[in-house]
C-alpha cells in the first residue's frame, strides 16, 4: 500500500499499547490516568464489525450499583413490621422504565437483580441491583447518572427503605473522533478496494474505553465490515465470522491502512498541528 519509510527520516516512535479488559474493566481508561498516552500524538486503532464506518458512534458508559435496606419479618407471624427491601427495587425498575420513555436519543438504563432475598418466607431486608447507563455525550451520561439517584431516593422515601447507590465500574467517555485522521485513514482504506462511509444517524455500536483516550489525545475508531448488517457482533454468528477469509483480508487492509495513517502523523507536523487544533476544540 506505501512504501516503506526508513527510520532515521520518521520523527518520532510508535507504541502498540496492549489494552486488557475493555469489556467492563476499562483497560484504556486505567492506562490514561497512569499516564500511557501522555506525550502522545495519536492514538489509532479499528474495530472488526457489521458495518463499514469511518467513524464511531460510542456512547458514554457507567454501571451503578442500587442497594435498598429495609426490615426482615416473617409474612404471616409479624408482616406489619416488615420492610419490603426488594419491593423498592421493583419499584426502582418501574420508575425507570417510565424514565425510559423520555430519555433523549442515546440514553438508556439497563438493569438487573443481583440480590433479592434469601427466602420465600422471610420479608426480603436486602435487596440489591446493577444497572448499566448508556448516554450519547458523558454530560448526558451525567445527567443520567443524577437521575438515577433521584429516582432511588425517591422510591426509598415512598416505601420506608434506604437506598445507596455507587459506582461498580469504570466510567466510558463518550468517543471523540479526530475527523482529520479518520478521512487519512479512511483514503488509504479505500485504495485496498474498502470503502468507508459515514455512520448511520442514530445508530449507536454501544461503549468502549477508547472514549477516555479520546479526551486526551487525538483518536480514531473506524468500524470494518466482516459480515453482513444483518448480524450484530457479540454473537456465536459473529465470532465464526472473525475466523474467515473476509475477516483476515480486512485485518491486513485495516492493518495497513493504521501503519500508513502513523507514518502520516510521524512525517507530516502540518497534520498533527490541524488534528490537535481540532481536538481543543472539541
């Protein structure tokens, strides 16, 4: 796809950073605050998926744990003096889904039960919850975040439970693209016969951690096909289709294309000039 270029003309050096434990454990979001990608021009990277987009649409990501305390007591022997922990964590989940019908675009709350007693015939006095929060920006992610804790507070004041809510994960920042980069990336792309095009309109491909690189370094995050849009990825489906042929050809065009979008910003200083500018203003 290009020549290669030799060494002592390059203006700096490329990393490859091993980033363990996206799914949920933040691997890039823990290696940001160690300060890996400090002094670090670019930060590049491709997705293998359903879709064949220059850019990634990632939301805003965090889970939040919901605990409601209340008083155990036998249903039939004392049930007056029970306190229904669990009752106000089905009444979290309903209000929720209330909160779910006008939520802006992007935003949702997932959630499930990780503890709702120990017995059918004691009055549950702890019950807990996960939810997972997903918002297009991290301020709307913010807000959702507030949210929640005022939905919680409120269903413990209306059945006489507590309620605690804390973070269970690393928090995602939403993806910032470094539109620059991403058009250098998606031209070299295109001469292996692999065309990118712009991400369809309120089609979200869910979180990464590369979202926390991209508040600090400029990034980019481009989706190539290797099955059809009818699949989705994190699927059996999928995980046979990364072992095809069509998965090996664009891992090497992909591959390439990265490796040519770095010697861009190693010998071009015009280039990470206008990918920083743009980056400070995002």
């Amino acid at each position: 796809m290009a020549a290669a270029l030799p060494a002592e003309k390059t203006a700096g050096s490329v990393l490859a950073v091993g980033t363990p434990a996206e799914e949920g454990g933040g691997g890039k979001a823990v290696e940001v605050e160690a300060g890996v990608f400090d002094d670090v021009d670019a930060a590049l990277m491709f997705h293998p998926g359903v879709y064949s987009w220059a850019r990634a649409p990632l939301t805003a990501q965090v889970q939040y744990r919901v605990a409601f305390h209340g008083r155990a007591a036998h249903p039939t022997g004392n049930p007056t003096e029970g306190i229904d922990a669990l009752a106000g964590l089905v009444e979290l989940f309903n209000v929720l889904a209330v909160l779910g019908r006008r939520l802006p675009e992007g935003s949702h709350v997932q959630g499930i039960v990780t503890h709702g007693g120990t017995a059918t015939n004691i009055v549950p006095e702890y019950a807990e919850g996960l939810f997972g929060l997903r918002a297009a920006t991290t301020a709307a992610l913010e807000d959702l975040t507030e949210r929640l804790r005022v939905c919680a507070d409120g269903v413990a004041a209306a059945t006489g439970t507590t309620a605690e809510v804390e973070r269970a994960t690393v928090r995602y920042e939403h993806f910032r693209d470094s539109e620059v980069l991403s058009e250098r990336f998606a031209a070299h792309l295109a001469r292996a016969g692999v065309p990118l095009a712009p991400p369809t309109p309120g089609v979200y491909l869910g979180s990464s951690d590369i979202g926390n690189v991209s508040t600090r370094v400029p990034a980019i995050h481009p989706f190539v096909a290797i099955m059809g849009e009818d699949g989705s990825d994190h699927t059996p489906e999928f995980a046979e289709a990364a072992a095809s042929p069509r998965a090996r050809e664009v891992l090497i065009a992909a591959t390439e294309a990265l490796a040519c979008t770095a010697a861009d910003v190693l010998l071009s200083g015009a280039l990470r000039e206008e990918a920083w500018a743009r980056h400070r203003a995002m």
